[in-house]
C-alpha cells in the first residue's frame, strides 16, 4: 500500500543509518542555511517567511507521507488550529510570542493525538478520507466557536517581545526568529527519519505484514509518526500566526489540506529537501498569480495533474536521479 | 396537535423532510463514490465537482438552449457521464498499475481545474434555478406541508438508487460487473471486455454524480462551489457506511441525512458536525463500516 517513493532517497536510510550525515546533505544544510541568513537582505522578508512557514507545514507533512506512507488530507486542521491558538495566547492572554507558539504546538500535538489514534484504524484510500472529513469538523468546529472569531478571524495579533525583551515588530528581527524555528523543525525532522524509529517505520511502510510478525506494535508507531508530523504542522501554523499577525478560516480549510500535498508532490515525496522546494514553488506561484483570481486554483489543479501522470519523483527527486544520489 | 418535547410537529417533520433531502444526495452521492470504487479501486474526488456541473449543465440548457427541467433530467446525466468517461480514457486510465493514492491526488486536481473554471467564468454569487411549473407548491399533510420539489427529489433518489441496485445485483451486465470487482483477471479470460467495463462504470458513476446535481439545481442555488464540501460529507457518509455493499450505501445516506435533520431539532449547533462524530463513533467500534467487510 506504499506510495512509490524515490527509490534513491530510500536508498539513503539504509546506507547512512544513525552515524551521521552523508557529506552532500551537510553541504546543502550548510548552503541552505547561508542562503537563508542572506535572503531578507535581498528578498522582502514576509515573503521569506511565509515560504519558510510553508516549507515547514510541508516537511511535516513529507515525514508522514514520504516516510510512513500514511496520506493526510486533512493537515489544515494541525496548521489551522495551532494558528488560532496561538494568535488567541497572544492577543487575549499575552501570552509571549515563543510561549504562544508552544501553546498552539500543544494543541496541534493533542489534536493530532486524538484524530490519528482514530485514523489509524483504516488504511489507504480510507485513512485520507477519514483525516480529511475530521479536518472538515475541526473547519466546522473554528467557524463556530466564539474565540476564533468565525469568517473575521483572529485580526491584529500582536507580535510581541521575544522572551519578553526582543521587539519582534521589526520584520528583520522576526525573521531570525522564524528562521532559527524553521531550521530547528528540519533538522528535527531528519533526525527522526534517520533514527531507529524511522527505520521501523520504513519497514512498516514496505511490508506491514512482516513489521507485525517481526513484533512490532505498528499502530503505536504510525500514530506517533502521526503525532509528530501534526505536531510539528502545529509549529509551522503557530508561528505562521505570529508572523501574519492573523488567523483565518482560510487555515483550516480543506484547501490548505489539499496545498500542503500539492507541495509535497511536487517537491518530491520521501526526499528531505523536496517539500522546502515545493513550497518556494507553489507560495512564489501565488504570490505572483495573486491577482489572477481562480486561475490559482486551476494552476493548482493543472500541476497536480501533471505531477501524477508525469513527474511523480516530483523536483527533487528528479534532481536526486541525475546526481545519483540521495536528497 | 400534539408536541414533542416541547418542539411543533411542524418544525419536527419539515426538518425530517430537510434531512431527507439531504440523505437523498448523500445516498446518490455515495452510491456513485461506491460503484467506482468496485471496480476503479480509486476514490473519485471529483465526484463533487461532477455534480456541480449536473446543476451547471440544467442551468446552461435552460439558459442557452430554453430545454426545461424534465428534460435536462434526462440529458443532463447522460452528458457529464461521458465527460467523465472522457476523463477516464484520457487521465485516469494511465494510474491503474500504480498505488490507489495517485488515483486520490489526480481526481482532486481535476475537482480543482473544474471547479476553477467554472467559479472564473460564472463567479461565486449562485445562479438561481426556477422549478418548473409541476414543482411549485406543494400538499397539505395534515401534520405538515410537504412542497412538490422536495417530494419529488426524495422519489427521484429512490428510484435511481433502487433501480442501481436492480441493475448491479440482479442483471447480467451486473453480473460481469461483480465479477470484474472480485477478479478483473479472471473475468477478461472469459473474454469480457474489461477495460470497456471499467470506463462505462466509471462514466455511470460520474452520471450518477451528475443526476444528484440536476435534482439539486431548483432547491439550491447553482453554485460552482456547491459540491467541494458536500463532497467531503459524502466521504464520512462512505466510510461510516463502507463500501462493500451497494444497499449498504443507500441505507446509510437516507438514515445519516435523518438523523441530521433531527440533530438541526434539538441541538442546531451540532448539525454540522453530527456524521463526523457519528463516523468517529463507528471507527471506534466497527472500523470497517456498517456494511463494509474488513479491508
């Protein structure tokens, strides 16, 4: 039932094991993380900081698609809810900004922990039907409810002071914020997916079976894989809030559930580096066909058709073929 | 009259009814979702934006061409059944030898272009639909006010679901059909012609998706995005229900469409999410479905 990843990516699990990281991923940590330290000198730094919330969102994503083979279609509802609570601790209870955003993460975490341990009781097709139709409540359940403001949102959330000394208001200062979470997001993600624990969980996602009769608790795993990918979706959605100072309906809707796997597809599922390509990609495409209205949607819908009949080891995964080795 | 916990027969029935309404679209819906799924073994996402274009295609006859309700009920299907074979021959087709998933991914990237278009060209706002003479007012119960439309939507659905089933379970192409579900392998060895099978169950399907949006069109408004969260209802509907069996399928459209219309009664705040929690509860303790047998 495994969705076909690049083989080459998976390739790499096993090649580098627990040791440490193959030389090419460090030398692309270490230029990414170059490139992102200069970018708000050369690009708008909001910009900036949606892609890298986004390519977080989508990283979070991969780690359960790419990884465990489990598609969610309802990752909105992590994103979206940690964005309300978070814009809620900081504008209503003052919360500051890096304690907001833990208190959005916690909720992401325990949604999560509440959806996935239902989810994980169907397989395949139906185990993204369920998760989406749990994001459409959690939709339902952020429409209505009095703190999220409805079709307002939460408006005007306030930025706040870092540790409650540093003024994030400045977009530069915010930035390196956002960037230090996002950073630290990533190299998490890597570690769990080079870890014992990532590799139970790629046995589980090529022989299910076999996991089982080998003594694995697999549905433990999924649903801590769950938990996490939710969680850390969660980090991405709270700190989105902080930067945007808003949390919208758009959040949670089943839209966001459909993007995040638009850029996971195209980026390339099961690659590290894949989703962050993904999400530069697809938020740089909305930004410049902002005011093409529904021509989005149908470009959306145009690379997603494309991306499955045609380019399924997505961009990445392309490039990993080429240099024959693993991104 | 007489009350029932302190709500008016009226407001009771005229929700039941409401609830039927919308049990008639969930079992029409998902019986479609159901037929593909047999044998295509893809969850076919575009199935809302199908039925959108059903209430898209009555509204342009109308519209472009003067041709009334009565027979866009029957044109209209027909027609975006073969757009949907269409789509079939020319998309879907190239996925089958891969993970289902991908049949997922595809299917909402073509719900996404369509319903695209149609938002671009004919904006958000609604169309309104006017119901043909036979369908205005409506008959006195006694206990309640039943409107023609309404009666009428809750026959059609029948109708075409029961005439599904008759179709599937009990003729012979039905019997190919079956078969093909069981072991497509097995039934091309007899020389039936599988594939055609496969695009002609996919394109009765889309029919069936178009039909519930022609029946919709005089009730609700016709809307581009009217089928991208009804579409996700009718998911939870599929999976308290399972699809293995296509009464199953029926059954659990009209009896979940009850049971939110009694929800909208008593607790109007939760009828939104009642199938949700109703699917939460059914994955708790049969995770297969109703009908479904264990996947």
């Amino acid at each position: 039932m495994a969705i076909d990843t690049n083989p080459i990516a998976m390739a790499a699990i096993t090649s580098v094991g627990t040791a440490g990281m193959p030389r090419h991923h460090l030398a692309i940590f270490a230029a990414l993380l170059v490139f992102l330290i200069a970018a708000p000198f050369l690009l708008y730094p909001v910009f900036v900081m949606k892609v890298l919330c986004f390519a977080l969102f989508a990283c979070a994503f991969n780690l359960l698609l790419g990884f465990g083979g489990l598609l969610s279609f309802g990752h909105a509802a992590y994103f979206g809810m940690a964005s309300y609570v978070s814009a809620h601790a900081a504008k209503v209870w003052g919360l500051t900004p890096e304690l907001a955003i833990v208190a959005g993460t916690l909720v992401a975490a325990v949604l999560g922990l509440a959806i996935g341990s239902l989810a994980i009781r169907r397989h395949g097709i139906y185990f993204a039907m369920v998760t989406l139709a749990f994001a459409q409540m959690v939709y339902f359940f952020s429409l209505q409810a009095a703190f999220t403001g409805g079709e307002d949102g939460i408006q005007a959330v306030p930025r706040g002071y870092l540790f409650g000394l540093i003024d994030l208001r400045s977009s530069e200062v915010l930035y390196f914020f956002v960037l230090a979470i996002f950073f630290a997001g990533i190299l998490l993600i890597y570690r769990i997916i080079h870890s014992p624990f990532g590799q139970v969980l790629k046995a589980i996602r090529e022989n299910e079976p076999r996991a089982i009769s080998l003594g694995y608790r697999v549905n433990r795993y999924k649903l801590a894989l769950f938990v996490l990918s939710a969680t850390l979706a969660g980090v991405a959605g709270a700190t989105k809030a902080i930067v945007f100072q808003l949390a919208s309906l758009t959040d949670v809707y089943w839209t966001m559930s459909g993007e995040v796997v638009l850029m996971t597809l195209l980026g390339g599922m099961g690659t590290v580096f894949g989703p962050i390509v993904g999400a530069a990609v697809i938020v740089t495409m909305q930004n410049y066909l902002a005011t093409f209205g529904d021509w989005v949607t149908i470009g959306q819908g145009l690379i997603f058709v494309v991306a499955v009949l045609l380019f399924r080891e997505g961009i990445v995964g392309v490039l990993a073929k080429w240099i024959r080795k693993p991104l | 009259m007489f009350e029932l916990l302190g709500i008016p027969p009226q407001v009771l029935f005229g929700q039941l009814l409401l609830g039927l309404i919308n049990g008639s679209f969930y079992a029409v819906l998902s019986l479609g979702l159901a037929v593909i799924f047999g044998l295509l073994n893809i969850i076919n996402f575009t199935h809302g934006a199908q039925y959108m274009l059903g209430a898209f295609g009555a509204w342009m006859l109308l519209n472009y061409l003067g041709v009334g309700y009565w027979w866009a009920v029957f044109i209209v299907p027909p027609i975006v059944g073969v757009t949907g074979i269409v789509l079939e021959r020319l998309l879907i087709r190239r996925l089958y030898h891969l993970d289902h998933l991908y049949g997922l991914l595809l299917t909402f990237g073509m719900a996404l272009i369509i319903v695209g278009f149609f938002r671009q060209f004919f904006g958000v706002s609604g169309l309104p639909y006017p119901p043909p003479p036979l369908l205005t007012g409506g008959h006195n119960l006694g206990f309640m006010y039943l409107p023609n439309s309404r009666a009428w939507v809750i026959f059609a659905s029948l109708i075409v679901c029961l005439a599904t089933w008759f179709i599937i379970e009990k003729t012979r192409l039905g019997a190919y059909l079956r078969a093909a579900t069981e072991n497509p392998t097995m039934v091309g060895a007899f020389g039936i012609n599988v594939p055609l099978l496969v695009t002609l169950t996919y394109g009765f399907g889309v029919a069936l998706a178009g039909f519930a949006g022609v029946l919709a069109a005089p009730i609700y408004a016709v809307n581009p995005n009217m089928g991208s969260d009804l579409i996700i209802v009718v998911f939870a509907v599929v999976v308290i229900g399972g699809m293995g069996s296509i009464l199953g399928s029926i059954l659990t459209g009209f009896g979940l469409g009850l049971i939110e219309g009694l929800t909208r009664v008593f607790y109007p705040e939760g009828s939104a999410v009642v199938i949700f929690v109703i699917m939460a509860l059914v994955l708790l303790v049969k995770p297969a479905g109703l009908f479904g047998r264990s996947a």
